[in-house]
C-alpha cells in the first residue's frame, strides 16, 4: 500500500470513478485549468476535458441547482464549494430540492450528486470561510453527510457517495488536505453509514471525526502514560449515523466524550449525547457524557485566537483527566 495524500486520494476517487462511469463529472469554481482552490483536481481537466471537468461562474446557487438538475435527469455530478460556507447561497437548490425531490416523487426520481466542500479553521481565512456547519446539514431530511478523517477514508467514502442514488454533503477539512497515509490503489470502497473503531480501549470511548481525529488521537497517547485506555471511534458518515458500534463502545468503557470542530450549540456532539442517554448505554455511565467542542463564536482571523476556539491536544487531555476522576 502507498502513502499518498488526503487531496491526492480525493482525486484519486473522482478521476477512477470518471473513468468508470461516463456520466460522473466534476464541475465548480477553477476546478478545471487552475485545478481547485486547494488543488484537489490538479491534472483531471489535461484527462477528462472541458465536458467533464467544468469551470462555472462564481455562482454557488448556480453551481447546486446545476447539479440538482443533472443528478434528477441521470448524470452523478460532483459539485465543488470553494468554501463549504458558501453553501449558504445554495440552500435552496440543496435543501429545498436536492434533499426533496425523490420523496416528492415517490422514489421515482434519484438525486445521485455529490457536493464537496473544503470545511473548518486553521488557515486564517477568517469568520467566513473557516466554519464547520456539517450539523445544520445533517438536520436535512434526504441528505446524506460524510466527513472522512484521512486519506483512506476521503478516497472509500467518496467512491461510496458518487455511486449513491442520494444527495451527499462531503466536507473535507482543509488541514487534513496536505496529511499523508496509506491508501489502496485501485478500486477502494467503504460503504455509508458505518462507524470505525480507530483504536480500542477500556475505559473512555471519545466520538470524533475530521481534523479532530487527529487531536484525539494525541490526548489519548499522552493519558495512556497513567494508564488510561481510550477507545476512538470516528463515525465517518454523519448522517444516517451508525451508533450501534457507539453505544456498544461506551458499554464497554462506561464513559463518553465527543469532540468536534463546529460550535457547540446546536453541534453534533448533543445529538450524539442524546442517543446515547436514550440507550442502553445510559445505564452503563460512571460519569456524565462530556463535549469538547469550538466555542460558539465567529473564526477569528487572529492566528492565536483561532487556534483556541477548537479543541486542541491540551483541552482534550485535560477533559480526559476530569471524566476519569
């Protein structure tokens, strides 16, 4: 298996999915001649041409209702957001059709479109360009949301979404873009809807997905030099979640913390906390179900102020110490 990174892997999926399929195409803001904002599909538009792999104005409502129309009339468009902020100018497209339409019709329309979309802080992009808002996607009836972790998981995941019949939110965090790992070549799929045990342990079970796998993974080597044992799992696809493998993990461990990126208020973490404290896990907890989460502020621009409205290493290994009282 090579190493290779996560923007490589993701074009890696669209580029194997092109060519499998001729109706899979890519379209969005400079995703052609430039290669994308972060260089995601560098060297797609010298293979696939203009047709598939298309520049489109600086219209992110355009861009979505394009995709929509494409996907209910038998394309599987992949639809690029510079910023995943600027879903904002397309909810209708996305929320009020996308989402809708093969409800409306009874199954008789399929939606199959992917909309990918650089997400988080740590660039200094500021208030609006550096948000996580994959939550608010979630509570969309008819989307399904995917937030990959690493390499591996942007490229299986990303094949799994161009090849639903279902509208998917892909959100890519842009500091995980230049991060290496192991990745299959050829064909690799990792079906929706399944969470991964990333590490086992027995007596903490922490939820994270995104950048902030990598900072869990951090706290939980450096608590395990006192001998605490953290289960990871990262649940991959945010929606429809697979809390089986969740809940089962926290029986086991007895305590649950969940950490992301996005604001707490409103964030993925309380649904989390909620369907764990409607389980059979519930009955298991020696301690109360822990968030650590962004603060409920703006990005800043500010470099050192950015940096301490996420959870970091230090936050997260201090929240340990404290569940394990």
């Amino acid at each position: 298996m090579r190493e290779i990174t996560y923007a490589q892997a993701i074009n890696e999926a669209m580029s194997q999915e092109m060519r499998n399929n001729p109706d899979v195409f890519l379209m969005g803001e400079d995703v052609g001649l430039y290669g994308g904002a972060f260089g995601v599909s560098v060297g797609m538009f010298d293979e696939f041409g203009a047709d598939r792999v298309r520049d489109t104005p600086i219209s992110e409502a355009a861009i979505a209702g394009c995709a929509t129309g494409a996907a209910a009339t038998g394309m599987r468009p992949i639809a690029e957001m510079m910023f995943s902020d600027f879903m904002t100018i397309a909810m209708d497209q996305i929320v009020n059709q996308a989402a809708k339409m093969r409800y409306m019709f009874g199954g008789k329309a399929k939606v199959p479109m992917v909309v990918r979309m650089p997400e988080g802080s740590g660039t200094g992009a500021a208030g609006q360009h550096s948000q996580s808002l994959e939550a608010w996607m979630c509570h969309v009836p008819g989307l399904k949301v995917v937030a990959p972790s690493t390499p591996a998981d942007a490229k299986g995941l990303l094949t799994a979404a161009i090849r639903d019949d279902n509208p998917v939110m892909f959100f890519e965090q842009k500091l995980l873009y230049r991060v290496k790992g192991d990745v299959p070549e050829g064909e690799y799929v990792i079906p929706l809807g399944k969470s991964h045990i990333v590490q086992e342990g027995k007596d903490l079970t922490i939820v994270t997905y995104g950048r902030m796998l990598q900072v869990v993974q951090q706290a939980a080597e450096a608590v395990a030099k006192d001998g605490i044992s953290v289960e990871i799992i990262d649940p991959r696809t945010l929606y429809p979640m697979d809390t089986e493998t969740i809940v089962n993990s926290v029986i086991k461990t007895s305590r649950a913390m969940i950490v992301h990126e996005a604001a707490v208020t409103g964030g993925l973490g309380g649904e989390i906390a909620a369907k764990l404290a409607g389980s059979e896990a519930f009955y298991y907890l020696d301690a109360p179900i822990t968030r650590v989460c962004g603060l409920d502020v703006p990005v800043p621009y500010c470099p050192e102020l950015e940096k301490n409205i996420v959870p970091t290493v230090d936050k997260v290994t201090k929240a340990i110490y404290e569940i394990m009282r």
